[in-house]
C-alpha cells in the first residue's frame, strides 16, 4: 500500500508500506477521503512542538472497515466510518474526570502516530463512529474540523443570546462561524483575506471586519453599541490579536476561548481580567463529539461545502501542500481522496 510520509520538515513523499496488522481490539480501514488541516502543514513546516518525524500526517479522516478483530464490537466490515483522532490513556486526572483530550498521555492519531494519509489504517474500535450511507466521502471528511466547532461551543457555553467574535475566517473560523449561527448568536468574524470574509459573509456572519482596512476596538464598539463582545474566539494563531481580545473587546462577564497555540509570551492587566471577570478559556482537540456532528450532518445543518475549495487524488499530496501555502485567498480546505 502506499502512504504519505513527512519524513522531515520540508520533505514529504509517498513511500510502499506493509498494510498494517490489526490487534484484537483494532479494526482495518480502507482510508476513502482525507482532509489537509492546518496542523498537518504545520508539522510539514517543522512548526508543529507535538509532532514527531517521520510521520504519516492527517487526522481528520473517514474508511470503510474491511477486516475485524476478534473483540471487535458493534461494528462489521463494509461499515463506513469516521475515525476519531484523540488516543487517551484512561488513567490521568482529566481521563478520569472526563476530559481525555486533553490526557497527560494524549497521542492524536497523524501527530504523536501514524495517520490517515495512507491506503489503510489500523484502529481502535472505540474510535469509529458509523456515518449514514448517503453522505459522500469527500464531506464525511469534515466530521473531525467540525467536531472542533461543537468542542467550542461547549467550552465556551456558546449560546443564542451572546454576541460573538470570531478572530480569524479560516477553515475553522468559519466552522465556528457555521455552529454559532446554527445556535443563533449574533457575530461578528475578523480577517485580513478578503476572499474568506466574504465567504463569511455568505455564511451569515452579522459583521465582517478587515483587520488590515479597520481598528478592531472601533469596529467592535460600533457592533456592540460599546458594550463590548460576550464571547470571543481566537483563531488566527496571533498573540497580538489574542492580546487585544483580553485588553479591549470583552464585555464584562465575557469569555475568550483560545485555539491557537504559539509558544508567544503575552502581556496583558491583572485588572481587565479581574474586574470585568473575564474567563478565559482553553480548547483542545475535542471531547466525544462526533456523535453529535454526525446529527448535525445527517439534519443537515452546517453546508461542509462552503469550505471546501479543492479536492485531489492522494498521489497528488505535494502538490496540494504546495497550493495550500501558496494561495491563502483561494484554498480553504483541500480534500485528498484514496
Ligand atoms: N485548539 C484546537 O483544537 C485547534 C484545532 C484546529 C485548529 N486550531 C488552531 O486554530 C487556528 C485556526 O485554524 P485554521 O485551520 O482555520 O487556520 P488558518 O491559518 O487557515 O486560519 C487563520 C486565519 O486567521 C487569519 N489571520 C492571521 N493573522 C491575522 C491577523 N493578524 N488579523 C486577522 N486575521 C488574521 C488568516 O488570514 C486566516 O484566514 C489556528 O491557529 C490553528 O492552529 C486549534
Ligand atoms: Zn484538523
Ligand atoms: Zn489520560
């Protein structure tokens, strides 16, 4: 079989492997679909602090089951599924409180493991969550970009009376944009490429903002009749933009959800957090939310489409990186099919 390799930064090929063996507790999966995330072109760029090399990337990815093991239970070869990245131990203080993604002992299948961009994978049974026959391969394989939507929407107790800001319109960005509105929140999204404010606009955001054409305290001021935003998302990955999300736009009682992770020292006023009992809050990954994804799809409640911009076969994957780094206000999400 084949399967695409980072080998080191900067270098990644499509190396002849052995089809994997499978425990008794593991399913075989012949990889269909596969998305290109961020994280992947971040550990193609060495920019990743989790990940290790070489490493066969992708997590957000979707199969058919073609072999079983033996304590194997509820499903059967031919099921279509979605395979749930996030590998805990079950033993640490947050797995035993419920929290196993983020476990003291985390492995996510494509970062610290193998993942999905190969012709089959071994998995846990545990990890697979069955999708229905009619939703095709290609958008099956947003199940796990969108289960980081509904993870925020719980981390930050998202809800149809807050106002809201979304910091950044990428493939993400626009995820959270999708559930926020599905929520019924009023929000306001933050770019500076003007191609995905306008799909943000198509998406229903109540207010886009150009960071480059705009001052974002202005502009949020003018959007909340200076009251200030209730809920904040940070998705650009920029620690002056989170910076500015603490110091001037949350309204008090206001709550700031993080996802980017740069390793960026910040400075911000003990009293803006104090006295406006700010909260701010992490979000990793997510926590057993592919069931309700999965409904969301079936109900067809969020428009995968709207973010994906390009599809190859994975024997074109160079290329696809290429693209992706090279047309920011062309590819959203790119879609590799096995
Ligand atoms: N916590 C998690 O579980 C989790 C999961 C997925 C992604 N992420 C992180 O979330 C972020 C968003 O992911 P993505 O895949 O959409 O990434 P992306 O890079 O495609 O999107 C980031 C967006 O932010 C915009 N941006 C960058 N700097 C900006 C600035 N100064 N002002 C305004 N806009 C700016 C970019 O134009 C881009 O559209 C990334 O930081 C990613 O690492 C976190
Ligand atoms: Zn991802
Ligand atoms: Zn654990």
């Amino acid at each position: 079989m084949k399967a695409i390799v980072i080998e080191k930064p900067g270098e990644i090929n499509i190396i002849d492997r052995e089809i994997p063996n499978i425990t008794t507790n593991q399913v075989l999966i012949k990889v269909k679909a596969a998305g290109i995330c961020g994280s992947d072109v971040h550990i193609y760029h060495g920019k990743n602090a989790f990940a290790t090399y070489p490493r066969v990337v992708g997590h957000e990815f979707v199969g058919e089951i073609v072999k079983i093991g033996k304590d194997v239970k509820g499903f059967q070869e031919g099921d279509r599924v979605a395979v749930d990245p996030v590998v805990s131990c079950g033993e640490c203080y947050p797995c035993k409180i419920g929290r196993h993604n983020v476990c003291r002992n985390l492995q996510v299948m494509g970062v610290h493991m193998d993942g999905g961009f190969q012709e089959y994978v071994a998995v846990e049974y545990q990890q697979l969550y069955k999708l229905p026959e009619n939703i095709p391969w290609e958008i099956a394989a947003t199940v796990e970009p969108f289960s980081i939507g509904a993870q925020v929407a719980h981390r930050g107790r998202l809800s149809a009376s807050d106002t809201v800001l979304i910091c950044g319109a990428g493939p993400i960005g626009l995820i959270i944009l999708q559930v926020a509105k599905m929520k019924g929140a009023k929000v306001a999204i933050l770019d500076i490429v003007e191609t995905r404010l306008k799909k943000a606009k198509e998406l229903g955001a109540d207010k886009t903002i150009n960071g480059k054409e705009k001052n974002i305290t202005e502009a949020i001021n003018e959007f909340t009749n200076g009251e200030g935003v209730n809920l904040i998302y940070e998705a650009t990955g920029n620690k002056n933009i989170l910076q500015t999300c603490i110091r001037e736009l949350p309204s008090p009682a206001g709550r700031i959800v993080v996802l980017g992770f740069t390793t960026d020292e910040l400075s911000f006023r003990q009293v803006d957090i104090m006295s406006r009992e700010l909260e701010i809050i992490g979000t990793r990954l997510n926590n057993h939310r592919f069931a309700e994804v999965i409904e969301w799809f079936k109900q067809n409640r969020v428009q995968q489409k709207e973010i994906i911009t390009h599809t190859f076969p994975f024997e074109k994957a160079k290329n696809a990186f290429k693209l992706n780094d090279e047309k920011p206000e062309e590819v959203f999400k790119i879609i590799l099919t096995f």
